[in-house]
C-alpha cells in the first residue's frame, strides 16, 4: 500500500485478490474457490489429521464424523500485531462451537478483508481433528500502522478540526474503509460550512505510515455581474460582500444575493459557477441580474379606524439615479375617525410624507432614512382636540457584526406639536360632572417643539415578513426628548416589545407578544402618553379606549390559518390571508385627565377573530372584530368593536 494514491470514490474492495497464485490452483485439488474470489486454503498433505492418512476402515468408519456435522473447535489468528482478535471475531459468522461451512469460512475471509486492515495476503486453514471437530488457522498480513497525518491546503477549517476525523486511526494499520469515511467527513465539514467547492485532491500514504491529505477548497478567482442597465455596477458590487480571492462559500453568496434583492431594484437575482479559464482549480462567479421597474405611482383609497374612509396617493422611486436609492411621496385624506367615537373630533386626517432611504451609508451595514411629514387630524390622544404636527426624522440602521439577525438604529428627530382645542363646551361638561378643575384643560393642550435622540435595538429571526410562522421580533428603545420651547418639557422614556411565533401543522402558527414602557424622567405630555386600545393594542377598544398615562404592559395571543380552499390560488393577495382568534389584555399606569372624564378603565382583556394579509409597500393589514372580557367602562363598546390597522407597532 506504499505510496498509494486513495480518492474518495474508490470502492476498495472491488480490487481485492484472494484466488492465490494461480499455479498452486491448479496443482492442488483440495483448494477450493468461488465466485467471491475468496481463497480457503486447506492444510497441506504432511500436516493433515490421522483420520484423513488411514486406510483402515474400520477405524475410520468407527471414528468419522459426517462433514455437515462437524463443528469447530478453534479459531486462531497468526498475523494479529495491533488489532485484538475479538474486533476480528466480531465481523465472522463462523464461531467456536458451532457448525463448520466452507461456505462461511469463505464467506468470513472476506468479511474479514472488507474490514481495511489487511491485505489480500490471506488464508484460512482448516484442520479435521481425531475427535470429528475442526480447528482453523487463520493467517493474515496487516497494513502498514498509521503513524501520522500532514493536512495541506486547507484555510477556512481549522487543521485541529480535520485531524478530529482521522485521529482514531492513529497507531491502528491502514484502512482504506476508515479512510473513505473520514475524507466524506472531512468533505461534510466543508458542505456544512457553505464550502461546496472544496475537496479533498488526493490521499497517499509514505513508507513510514505517514498519511497525507491535499486539499483543494475552491478559491474565486473573478467576480463578474451581467444584466444591469440602469443600476450602476459600483452599486451591485458594494452588495456583494463576497471578493475575489476567497473561498467560494455558498451561505455568503445566498446572503449576497438576499442583499441585492433588497434593494427592491431587481426582480430576479441569480449566481453562476464556472472553472476559471486562467487559473487551476479556481472558479470565476457571475452574478446575473433582472431590473425590474422601479418607478411607480399608486392611487388607493380604504377604510380605517383612525383616518376614516380615505383616499391616498404616491410617487415612489425605488432605483434613484441608479444608485438603488428609494424616494417617495406619499399623501393622505381622511374622513376621520369612524364607527361614532366620542372622545375624538369630526375632523379630516390630512397627512403627507417624503422620504429618502440610502441603503449603503457609509458600508454596507449601515443605512440612513429620512423623512420630512405633517399630519393634521382629530386626536385620539387628546379628547375632542385637533392635533397638528410636522418635523423631521434621520434614522441610521447598522447590522451588528456580533449577530446577524441584530440591528443598532439611531434616530434624530425634530418635531412640533401643535395641540389646539376642539370642542371647548363638551369638554366644559364633562370636567364639571367628574368635578375636574377646568384648568386641566389647559395641561392637556400642552404641546411643544421637541428635538428627539432615539436609540434602538432590534432583534429579527422570522422567517418572512409576509406570512410569519417562526422566528423572534424584538425591540427595544429609549427615547429622550429635549423641549426647545421649554426644557420642563423635557422626558425620557424606554419603551420594549418581543413577539414570538411558533409554527402549528403545516401552515398556521400561533404568535405570543408582550410589550411595556415607561417615563424614566420627567412628565410626559398627553399628546405624547402611552395609549391602550385599537388595532395596534388592545382590539375590541376603541383607540385609547383603555386609557392613557406615562406606562403600560401588555400581552397578546394570536392563532393565524390559511382560509381553506384560497391559499391554493394563483392570487398572492389571496394566499397571504389568514384568518386569525385572539386574545389581548393590557394595563395602563399612572393614567391622565383623560381617563377620568371618559370613565376608562385602565386595564382590560378582550377576545375576537379577525383577518390579516400582507399588503407589500403597507406591510400587515389587520380587520378585528373583538370583544371585551373585562369591564370597558361607561362609553366602551360593551358589545363589541371593529379595527382596521395596518402596519405592525414596534415600540
């Protein structure tokens, strides 16, 4: 076996040759062979037993046992160095004690060969004993001992890591079995890693019982992209984190690809693997790419618990100047708040935004979004109140490196809020039957100009955004905003959420959330309070229907299913529905005015069913009927109340 090369889909026994010298066949008569090319070799002439060397019959007649009687009565082993006779006894069918067959003997020789550690120098020689028993003597050539490995070639996998799979041969003879198994290990430790080019070159083996493995793990020598017209290759290249010169990894790649697919500039991404032309054992990467229309305006219109019935329109770029920049301009109108709310003013939802997102700031990992918006409407914070606010948003998101699916933000805002009254004698009314001094009014009006530094924290392993069934959403935030119109103003509050989903049959999953927040420092406004109640909260409440005040906790159960029959059309919006059973319960603390007047009860659970689907560009759009459980208060919807929401609320 010197200097033999091994390759990883050699079958090795398919070479074995126990047939023995082919002259000695056909000179001796007693040999026998079969088609398994197994050779037994029985003991010569000189050395066989009395029984067989006498002519007398009538002791031979006497003391004869029948062949297919004959059981053995001892198995010997000559050529046995490092290997213990059990590990061979254990790969034979013959056994001390029982019945003796040429057959099984032929049959245990190759068994015994099949195991790795011999050569095909072997034979077995079976000795009829005075007593009607067979002895057998089976001689065998071990491999060369394995003294020691030399790992070459390889960069991404630790040598301590390939030497794991090869050391329990260490001392042991050569075994070429052990060794195709330990190269497939050594090629799955690759696989497993994304390495699906790499692989093991050859395995020889020196004089001195030295096993040597090359490897050859499949390194990039050219990265080349095909497709792209309006997008600039700097812009596609950025994205690709993959270089030339690496190791090909396949979850990189994929992860490549996921990014470029992102930036919502393509429709169609794809990878292509070829030899390089100029460079052994390397491979050159096309990456292949489809634009997709990137420009788009949208007109819609729909019904919601807060904004009413409405109209909306937006201009949307979504490849700016080819630098997969996305612009837009949105806009709404609303009729206001429905379904006879009387806690909020008849007043239209106007509201605008512009907004600027640049996906690489600075690296890949870090993205910057701005948005310039103003909305005027009748506050749900604030009863019977008209709220006017505009300002300005930047927000920096950075992937942290330490985990994959976290994500550090950093927002800076500039708002004003603008809190005016709306229907000054019903509010009258009220303060005078719940013995409100009047001047309260006054505090619930307060607004401001805030600057705002908002860090964040989220936490994302779901597996998609359109129809989640497992996976973490987490968050959490920190705002402090500073009064520039009065640093009395000035509040601090830290607001968290998690939401876990958990997979059920084949297309439903079961969704467990719990939220919190609270002021660290200073009086929060009430145009600015925690609110409980609405779609995004408590459903089967009215927004801050529960109430509102400077904390809250809440959790929230939720079993989503396909409808069946529709999520096996053709139709995406069809197959993202879900009808949805729920149940939300809640708690505010240190509650407001508000809370007072309106008779709220501060803490509530509520039950219903509903119906979601993923609207791309808007995200989650909920419909919820539900009903309270708990009391919900002189104006709650004892009999029930419709949400309409869209979106999901982070913090």
């Amino acid at each position: 076996m010197h200097n033999a090369a091994y390759a990883i889909d050699d079958v090795w026994g398919s070479s074995m040759d126990l047939t023995g010298d082919a002259s000695q066949k056909e000179s001796q008569s007693n040999t026998v062979f079969d088609k398994s090319n197994t050779t037994v070799i029985p003991v010569p002439a000189d050395t066989q037993t009395a029984a067989e060397q006498t002519t007398k019959p009538d002791t031979t007649a006497s003391s004869a046992v029948p062949q297919n009687q004959k059981t053995i009565k001892e198995i010997e082993f000559y050529g046995l160095n490092s290997l213990p006779k059990d590990e061979i006894l254990s790969q034979m069918k013959m056994k001390e004690g029982e019945p003796y067959s040429r057959e099984d003997m032929q049959n245990d020789l190759k068994a015994i060969y099949d195991t790795g550690y011999f050569s095909e120098k072997m034979k077995a020689i079976p000795t009829d004993n005075p007593d009607g028993t067979v002895s057998i003597k089976i001689v065998v050539e071990e491999n060369i001992p394995v003294k020691d490995f030399t790992i070459e070639g390889n960069t991404v996998i630790p040598t301590e890591d390939i030497l794991n799979e090869l050391e329990d041969m260490k001392g042991k003879p050569q075994n070429i079995v052990k060794i195709n198994q330990a190269i497939a290990k050594i090629q799955d430790l690759y696989i497993q890693k994304g390495y699906i080019l790499s692989r093991i070159d050859s395995v020889t083996d020196d004089p001195d019982g030295t096993i040597n493995v090359s490897i050859k793990e499949g390194v990039i020598d050219k990265i080349m992209i095909e497709g792209n017209e309006k997008t600039k290759d700097y812009i596609i290249a950025r994205n690709i984190l993959t270089e030339p010169g690496m190791v090909y990894n396949e979850n990189m790649i994929k992860e490549d690809l996921v990014r470029l697919y992102a930036t919502q500039a393509f429709k169609d991404v794809t990878r292509e693997i070829e030899p390089s032309e100029t460079t052994p054992d390397a491979y050159d990467i096309t990456i292949k790419i489809k634009e997709q229309r990137t420009a788009s305006i949208s007109v819609g219109g729909g019904l919601d618990t807060v904004t009413g019935l409405f109209g909306s329109m937006g201009i949307a770029e979504n490849n700016f100047r080819g630098r997969a920049e996305r612009i837009s301009l949105t806009g709404l109108a609303g009729t206001g708040v429905i379904m006879n709310d009387n806690s909020v003013k008849d007043h239209m939802n106007i509201q605008a935004e512009l907004s600027y997102f640049k996906p690489y700031f600075f690296n890949s990992d870090t993205s910057l979004n701005t948005r310039l918006f103003f909305r005027d409407f009748g506050s749900y914070q604030v009863p019977m109140a008209i709220e006017r606010r505009y300002g300005l948003e930047f927000t920096v998101a950075h992937k942290l490196k330490f985990n994959k699916h976290a994500t550090g933000t950093f927002s800076l805002g500039a708002e004003n809020i603008d809190v005016k009254e709306g229907d000054f004698n019903r509010i009258a009314i009220l303060y005078r039957e719940y013995n409100v001094p009047l001047s309260e009014r006054a505090k619930q009006l307060d607004g401001g100009l805030f600057l705002t530094l908002s860090p964040a924290l989220l936490y994302d392993t779901r597996d998609s955004a359109t129809v989640t069934r497992h996976g973490t959403m987490a968050s959490v935030r920190f705002d402090e905003s500073l009064g520039l119109d009065g640093f009395d103003k000035t509040n601090g509050r830290l607001t968290g959420m998690i939401k876990q989903y958990i997979p059920i049959a084949k297309k439903s999953s079961l969704a467990f959330t719990v939220k919190g927040g609270g002021a660290i420092h200073g009086d929060i406004p009430e145009v600015m309070a925690y609110r409980l109640g609405g779609p995004y909260t408590i459903r089967g409440f009215k927004m801050s229907g529960v109430g509102t005040g400077n904390a809250f906790v809440m959790g929230s159960a939720e079993f989503a299913t396909p409808i069946p029959f529709m999520d096996r059309t053709r139709i995406a919006f069809l197959n993202n529905l879900r009808f949805t059973v729920w149940m939300d319960a809640g708690k505010v603390f240190d509650g407001t005015v508000s809370d007072t007047i309106y008779d709220r009860p501060m803490y509530a659970v509520s039950a219903g069913v509903g119906l979601k689907v993923f609207i791309p560009g808007m995200g989650p759009l909920s419909i919820d009927y539900g009903f309270p459980l708990t009391h919900s208060g002189k104006n709650g919807p004892d009999n029930g109340y419709f949400t309409f929401g869209v979106g999901d609320l982070l913090y």
